[in-house]
C-alpha cells in the first residue's frame, strides 16, 4: 500500500463518491491480433466488415432503445447518432475500398478509416469536434470487437460490486450501460469537458472527474478512492483523517442534493419576493427537453452556432427554421433568445475557410463574420423570423462593440423583415419580437447609456467581458490565474451596463458563466440583474441560494463590493456572506 496521493482532472459530473478501484482495459485481447500478413481474401474480408457492420447497427440501436427508456431522447440520440454514422458515405465505403484495391484486412481497413476520420475532427480548432472524435472510435472499436469475434467485449452492465471505474478512456457506449447502483463514479485518463460522455455521467448522476493524465497509472485494483465530481479531484489511498473528512462532506453534498429538488418547481426570488427571470443556456434543440424539464423559465441563451457546426455545409434558410420551430414549441410559449452565429474565436466552421489568424478571439469573428457576409447573417435572420410565428422568439447579437456594428445588424434584421413581409410569410409583428444584444466588449459596456436607448435588452457575457477587460486569453491556462468575474473593473462594467438598461426602461440579463455561480448571485440580485442565464443543471442551487437573500441588504453589499481593490476581497466578503447563509439553510 502506498501513502495518499491526490490528483487532479476535469470535474464533469458533481459528486462525493468514496469506493474500491476497479481498473478497465477494454479490448486488450484485441488490438494486436488480426492481419496476419501475406493473402487476404478480399471477398471474405469484405463479407466480415458487412456481417461486423449489421451486428454493430443492430446492438446500437438496440442500446439506443434501452437507453431511450432509462435516460431519454438526448441521450439515446447518441448511440442511434452512431448507428447512422455507419452508412456515412465519408466513414464505410472507403473501408470496402481498402479491402478491394489496397488488399487490407476488414480489421486493418475499420482502423485507418477510423483513425483518419478521428483525426479529422481533432485536427479541427474546436474542442466540441474534437470530442467528436471519441464517437468515432468508439464506433470503431465496436466494428473491431465484432471483427474479432468476441462479439461485445467486456460489458460493463455486468458490473455488480459497488466500484469505483478507473479507465483510459469511457467511451458514450460504455457510460450508458453503467449502473448507477454500482458504479459509484468514474475517473478517465483522456477526456474533455464536452464530451458525450461527461454529458451521459451527468444524466447518470455518476461523479465523474475525466482528463486526469498520466496520474491514473498510479491507481491500482481494489484501492480505496475518494472522488470529487465536482472540484475534479480523485485522492488515492486515503488517510484515515481524509475520509473522515470527505465522508462529512459527501453527506453535506447529498443532504443538499435532495434539498435542491423541491426548488425545481419553484419560482426565482428573493426572500423579499423580488422575482428575477431562471432562463438556460442552450446548444442543442436536444437541450431545450432538458431545460424544459428542469423549469427553466425560458431560454436565455441559444447558442446557434453548434446547428453550423454539426453540418457539413451552411444549413438552408428552411433547416435552420426547423430547428429554431422546434426549440420555440419546446418552450411552449415562454422565451427563447436565439444568438446570432458567433462562430470564430475558438470555433472553428471549416467550410468557412475563415483566415488562420494571430490573435482569433479579437480577430474576425461573430458579428464580424455576419456583417461581412451579410447574406450569412440574412438567411439567419430570416430563419429566426420565420419561426417567430411558433413561440415568444427573441434575437440576440454577439460581439457588438458600439452603435455602428448594431445599427448595421438591425438595418439587416429590418431588411429580413420587409423581405418576409412582402413574400407573405407570416412572423411576429415588431413589438412581439425583442432584439437586443450581448455585452461582452468593454466598449459596449462603457456605451451601454447609448445602446440602451436603441436595442430593447442586454444580455452580458462575462465568459469573453472577463477575457476582454483583463486581457487574458479564456482558453489559455497559463493566465487563468487571473481570469476572474469578481475583478472589480470587471464589476463597474456590469453595474454600468445594468444601471443604463434599467435607465432607459429595458431589462439587463446575463448569459455568461458567473449568472450561474452561487457566490455571485448575492452580487448580482444586489445590482439588479433581471435576468438569470445558466446551464440548466445549476438553476435549482442558484433558484435556492435566491430564495436566502434580502433584496435590499443585497443592494447594500453590492455597493460595498463596487468599493473594493482586489478580486480576493470580493470573493472573501461573498464566501462570508455564504456561509451564514448556508448555516440558514441547514437549520430550516
Ligand atoms: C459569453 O461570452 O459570456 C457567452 C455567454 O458567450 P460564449 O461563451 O458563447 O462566447
Ligand atoms: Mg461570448
């Protein structure tokens, strides 16, 4: 037995878990076999990959069923997703052509198409393609365990001892087949944020701490772990006195995630009964069930850009209103701001062909891409007012630095409109459809006053105001020390922008990261923020932390923070306030 030892990774799925390690390395049997070099019969191969293809098809869909009943539509969507990706003209077919003119095993031609597929996506310069990747091999594998007759390979549904899974990788098929019961949480080698995967654990509600690196080697079988889902730590080995410790949290945790369900159904306010609008942030049509089922009240963010990013070409005028329909019907009636494409950055669309650039995220992106290519932003435009028929639809631009860039997108929202108009297709008249949009530039924020008498909302983007403000670079790990909402510049921009809707009779909301944080939410109830717009999982936490808080105590707070130097102290005069708050919570 060695001594304690804690190692850190991404936390995708919250949660205390302590349990045994059980280490998976699937296919180990696998890899190697197979090409025995020299004669390949070519008709035979071809007859395996056929025969490992229908095999593979039909054990997806039968998982994508079971998976339909126990977790639902977005999660089963996943594994049919793999089924058809089966019959992609770019994924079989040049697997059949390796085997005919090349000479290649089945096996040998399923492992470069699926390589050079994989490696497409990751080569792409974003990280939810990248992730894509992991669907691939994960098909892949599925087609070589076929190949080689072992016809599924470890299940992990048969998993019947309460562990702890320690793996290289989990790839979306293996994580819907885990039981809850049993597998108490995961923790990967390789693996990312948005993975399919992280996105499964969660629905699970199975902790999970992925990306841990070349740490795991060190977890052997049978070794006590603690993880924590939510911080992305997993200690090997613990101490006695660490147990202990985490045993008391982890029934704090589950304590407190019981406490949080009879907040679902309850509306947003205060103690004082100063109510404020719970919207989610959306990527995915799928996405809107889940917001729907968690009462969002509405939808304040639609990332569109995510329907661009899944096809293969730009999505037509008629595709895109599908979608934008279908997501409007979801929310039967309550609000859905859709956000204008906001590709660039570190969103990639390749067929764009967008210029490599130096510094991407101030470089030609957004609404930069949409009022350069304005028949892009149009057909979007278009699209939204097309489905504003449907449901309370509301437009959002991205990246607006100043009153030229939103005149422009609005004569272009104008234009979409009395082109409609006169083709007598019926939208919601102007006084039903808000336009409004992002604060995310510090010079909007310092032109909020003027933009405020124009556009009909705010909405403010702390994810890239922080980025901008601090000029530090969100994705790059090296400055992310100070990376930080609290940073009071960062907060006399909120107030700013805030205080000039409000002054001219708009309503200011807020989309980016900290809407979703429960240490900001006595800071931004205190500034006034109408608003909420977070990851739907987080609305619950945020709607009880609400629930503690005196609006007007809260007021006063905030303007004691907008006095302060550091972001420390901003944190420190929160986290202090958060604790007699959550004392509150635990004696009720
Ligand atoms: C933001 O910048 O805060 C935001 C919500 O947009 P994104 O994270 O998509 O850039
Ligand atoms: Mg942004």
């Amino acid at each position: 037995m060695g001594t304690e030892h804690v190692i850190r990774g991404i936390g995708v799925s919250p949660g205390i878990r302590i349990g045994r390690a059980m280490v998976y390395a699937p296919g180990a049997g696998t890899e190697a076999e197979s090409e025995a070099s020299g004669e390949v019969n070519s008709e035979a191969e071809l007859a395996l990959l056929q025969q490992a293809r229908q095999q593979s098809e039909a054990q997806l869909l039968e998982l994508a069923e079971r998976t339909r009943e126990t977790l639902g539509e977005e999660q089963a969507g996943i594994l049919s997703g793999q089924a058809k990706f089966l019959a992609d003209p770019a994924f079989y077919p040049p697997m059949e052509k390796k085997i005919r003119e090349e000479g290649a095993s089945a096996q040998a031609a399923v492992r470069a198409v699926v390589e050079h597929t994989a490696g497409r996506f990751e080569a792409l310069n974003n990280a939810y393609m990248q992730e894509r990747a992991a669907d691939i091999r994960d098909l892949g594998q599925r087609l070589l365990t076929h190949l080689s007759g072992e016809g599924g390979g470890m299940r992990l549904s048969d998993i019947k001892d309460e562990v702890i899974l320690v793996a290289h990788d989990l790839a979306p098929s293996d994580t819907v087949q885990l039981n809850k019961q049993y597998v108490l949480a995961f923790v990967t080698r390789a693996g990312g944020k948005t993975s399919h995967t992280a996105l499964l654990a969660r629905s699970l509600g199975i902790a999970a701490v992925v990306g841990a690196g070349e740490q795991t080697a060190a977890i052997a079988d049978g070794d006590w772990l603690i993880v924590d889902g939510a911080e992305g730590v997993c200690i090997i080995r613990p101490e006695e006195t660490t147990l202990a410790q985490y045993r008391q949290r982890q029934e704090v945790s589950e304590h407190e995630e019981r406490e949080l369900e009879a907040y679902r159904s309850r509306p947003a306010a205060s103690q004082d009964g100063v109510a404020v609008e719970m919207a989610a942030n959306i990527g995915t049509v799928q996405e809107a069930e889940a917001a729907a089922e968690r009462q969002a009240e509405g939808i304040g963010l639609y990332r569109t850009e995510f329907l661009f990013m899944d096809a293969k070409r730009l999505p037509t005028e008629e595709e895109q209103a599908e979608a934008y329909c279908t997501v409007a019907r979801q929310m039967a009636g309550k609000p859905v701001i859709i956000r204008t494409l906001d590709i660039g950055g570190d969103k990639a669309l390749p067929y764009l062909q967008l210029p490599k650039e130096e510094n991407p995220f101030l470089g030609y992106r957004a609404i930069r891409i949409g009022l350069d290519r304005k028949e892009l932003l149009l057909t979007q435009l278009r699209a939204i007012l097309r489905a504003s028929s449907e449901g309370r639809l509301k437009i959002m631009f991205p990246m607006i630095s100043g009153l030229a860039e939103w005149r422009q997108a609005k004569a272009l929202y104008e234009q979409a409109r009395t082109e409609l108009e006169a083709e007598g297709v019926a939208i919601a008249a102007p006084a039903e459809l808000e336009v409004g949009i992002m604060v995310e530039i510090p010079s909007a924020a310092l032109q909020a006053d003027r933009l405020a008498r124009e556009v009909d909302f705010f909405s403010i983007g702390t994810n890239d105001l922080v980025q901008y403000t601090l000029a530090v670079d969100r994705m790059n790990e090296h400055v992310a020390y100070l990376y930080d909402y609290f940073h009071p510049a960062v907060l006399q921009l909120i107030h700013r922008v805030i205080e000039a809707a409000h002054h001219a009779g708009k309503w200011a909301g807020m989309c980016g990261g900290m809407a979703g944080d429960p240490l900001a939410a006595p800071l931004l109830l205190g500034l006034g923020l109408d608003e909420w717009s977070m990851d739907s999982g987080a609305i619950a936490r945020i709607k009880q932390v609400l629930s503690q808080l005196d609006s007007t105590e809260c007021r006063k707070l905030a303007e004691e923070l907008l006095e302060l130097d550091t972001p420390d102290e901003v944190r420190a005069a929160l986290s202090q306030l958060m604790t007699t708050s959550n004392e509150q919570i635990q004696q009720q």
